[in-house]
C-alpha cells in the first residue's frame, strides 16, 4: 500500500472517529441532561422563593407521600389534592370535581380561583349563597407573626389550635351558608370548607403563603400539615395546572441574574461545541502513519535547486550526466579564479595551473577528461578526486601545502613567480 493511500485512510479514519464521538456526546446529553423548563411560581420542584419545595419536604417529614403532575386521581382514590395558583385546563379541572364529588378532599390556594366563587369551580355556574366579594384582611399584632391575620372565629375542626397565618397580600372571603371558616369572621374568613357532593373544596385566600418564603412564619406550616397531612402514611398530589404559567409573586422577586433568563437548551447546545471543538483539536493533532522525517533546507541561495537536480538524478540512475556536472562546476570555478577563458581547452587551465605550481603537469586534464561514469560506486570515487580540485578554487595557496594536485610526495612544487606570489584573493 502506497503512503499516501495509507495517509489518506488514517485521515477517513479520524474524521469517522471524531463524527462518532460527537454523535455520542449528542446523545448523553440529551439522555442525562435533558433540557427541562425551569420550574415556575408554586412548583414543589423549585427552591426559589415562590416555590413549593419547602412545603414538599414538610409533608414527608410528617409521613405523607407527595405526588406531583398534571394528572388528578381518580375518583374514589385515596389522599388528597393541592391546588396553588389555579391554572387548571377544562379536563382537569371536570376531573377534580369528579374526584371531589366523590368524596375527596381538594385545598385550592388562591384568592382568584373559580373555586372561591363556586364549589365546582366553573364561573359559569351559580354561585356560592353569598356575594363573595373579596375584602382586605384584618392584621393582626405584627409583634407576634410578620403581617399576621389571628384564628378570629374558627368553625374547621383540625384548625382549631392555630393562633395566626402570616398574610401579606390576602383576601377573605364571603362565608355561604353551611360552610365552615377560619382565620376571619362569622361573615368572611380567609380558609373557608365548602361541601361539594361527598367531598369538601378547601379555598384558601392567598396563594404565597405555603411558597418557601412564607412557609416559616405564623402558623403556614401547621395550616398546611393540618389540611393536606393530617394522619401519617396519607398521599397527597399537587397538581400542576396546564394553563398559563403564572407570574412570580412580587416578594419573590429580585434574586434572579441575567445569566438564570438563558434557556437550559442553549447551555446545552454550548456544552456540545465545547465538547466537539475538543475531539476535533485532539482529531487534528494526532498524526497517523509513522514518522517522517523531513529534509533541513540549505542554508545557501540555490542549493535547494541543485539538491532537487541532484536527487531526481540519483532516483533516475544518470550517475553520467552527474558527473559530467561535477566536472563542469570544477572547470568553471578553476577557470574563474585563475583568469583563464571557460572557452579555452582544458590544456590551456592546464599549463596555467602547472606554470603557478599548483598542479602536476597533466593532472588537470586527466581529472576532467569527459569520461562516462556509469555507477553509483564510479561517481562517489569522481566525487573525491574532484575534491581538491574544488578546494585548490577556493583557497589554491592552502590547498597546495604540501604539494600540487597530482604530484607524488617526492615531488615539491617550483618558486612561484610572477603574480602567483601576489595572487590569494
């Protein structure tokens, strides 16, 4: 297999690798941080102030099993119902009243329920025996609950032992006939139980005060235990409605930060370019295949050229036309240094060299006669020979030290005269 074949499937290779792990990544976020709508106003999931998570944790610690949904239980099941901030649809609300007809017990909390102003909840039916305007709270001593509203009369048996509820914006409602009340008195009470066939609606006026916020203060908490947890082991299901979502309370507002607007899709989509911008730097800089090594560059201007010519010669196997180049940049460079035409017959550079006594009579000419040399081994043996030649026209003094080129040893060369003398540059 050739190395670009190989390169070029290590590379297919990667690309698939890091497409996988994407895809991956893709899917366990979606499976274990699924995007999930931020819980709003009266959700028991959330730990804000307007939530119900407070009120959740309380009624397990009293024993009861809290359920959360849109779904009402059927009619006849056991436990009972919570309602904050009515916004149930038609279905579900048919289906609380079935549930409530059938004798279960359902605490709606909010002053602006259809629930405050008929036992079925529906506007368009007759309403309770009374007016059922809304009217201002009376305060209680703010010494003894935050903005409390005192028992006042108290006609529910299980709110009997309560002292106050801590109300900031509450309303109290007409009492019907028949129907029994607290927190207010004989004419309008914040609590009121209504009967609605062999179940009860419980409205509770205000719908903050079992928030997390207010769940602390006054009697919230023992309200709460006392309608929705009053034996342990009981079930109780808030439900949430499918309406509008409603808008937070305006004491719970003021801790959010610009940063809690963005939606969780948009962190995850964050998450995943984060994730895969890291596969594909670690994709990227893995090299396949073995290592290479590449070729330093020349220092020299033109060396690269002269290597490139050389390497094609090599792979082609013209071991004659490299050394007829050899020979040639020899006698070039021979010629330029000692004054002597390129055009001239090697005898000529010849007899130049041997008058100067830098070189053997004869030694010139047999050194780069165009012989043809035909092997690899024949042109790195040329290479030597030429070596002092090359040396002798860069520095012909130094070069002949010791004797010229071609001479024996016994042989010393003769007083240079004329310019030789003067001639080094």
């Amino acid at each position: 297999m050739s190395p670009r074949r190989t390169t070029s499937s290590a590379s297919a290779g990667a690309v698939a690798l890091t497409a996988i792990v994407v895809v991956a990544v893709a899917v366990a976020l979606m499976f274990l941080v699924r995007a999930r709508p931020s819980p709003g106003p009266y959700d028991p999931r959330s730990s804000s102030p307007d939530g119900l998570r407070g009120l959740a944790l309380l009624l397990e610690r009293y024993g009861a099993t809290v359920r959360v949904g849109d779904g009402v239980p059927a009619p006849g099941a056991d436990g009972r119902v919570l309602v904050v901030g009515d916004r149930l649809d038609d279905g579900q609300r048919a289906a609380l009243n079935a549930f409530v007809a059938a004798g279960g017990v359902a605490v709606v909390a909010d002053p602006d329920s259809p629930y405050q102003h008929t036992p079925a909840g529906d506007p368009g039916a007759p309403s309770l025996p009374s007016s059922a305007e809304r009217h201002d709270v009376p305060r209680g001593d703010p010494t003894i609950f935050r903005s409390s509203v005192n028992r006042g009369v108290c006609t529910i048996a299980a709110l009997e032992d309560l002292r106050g509820l801590a109300i900031e914006r509450g309303r109290a409602f007409d009492v019907p006939a028949g129907a029994t009340s607290c927190f207010g008195d004989r004419d309008r009470a914040v609590v009121r139980a209504v009967v609605s066939g062999a179940g009860t609606v419980v409205t509770i006026g205000d719908r903050a005060l079992l928030t997390n916020r207010w769940l602390e203060y006054g009697d919230n908490a023992p309200l709460a235990t006392a309608l929705l947890a009053p034996d342990r082991g009981s079930t109780v299901t808030i439900v949430l409605g499918n309406g509008p979502r409603p808008a937070p309370t305006p004491e719970a507002g003021g801790d959010e930060r610009l940063i809690d607007l963005v939606r969780p899709s948009v962190w995850m989509g964050l998450a995943q370019l984060a994730v895969a911008f890291v596969v594909l730097a670690i994709a990227v800089g893995v090299r396949p295949g073995r290592v290479v090594t590449e070729p330093v560059p020349s220092p020299l201007e033109g060396s690269s050229l002269v290597s490139a010519t050389g390497n094609l010669m090599h792979r082609s196997g013209h071991a004659a036309r490299a050394a007829q180049l050899l020979k040639y940049d020899v006698h070039r460079r021979l010629c330029e240094r000692f004054g002597v035409p390129p055009s001239a017959p090697l005898s000529a550079l010849d007899q130049e060299l041997a008058r100067r006594g830098l070189a053997a009579p004869g030694a010139i000419v047999d050194a780069l006669s165009h012989d043809t040399t035909a092997a690899s081994a024949d042109l790195v043996a040329l290479t030597d020979r030429l070596a002092p030649l090359s040396a002798l026209a860069d520095d012909p003094l130094g070069a002949v030290a010791d004797r010229p080129y071609g001479a024996t040893a016994a042989h010393r060369p003769p007083a240079a005269t004329g310019p030789t003398t003067a001639t080094r540059s």
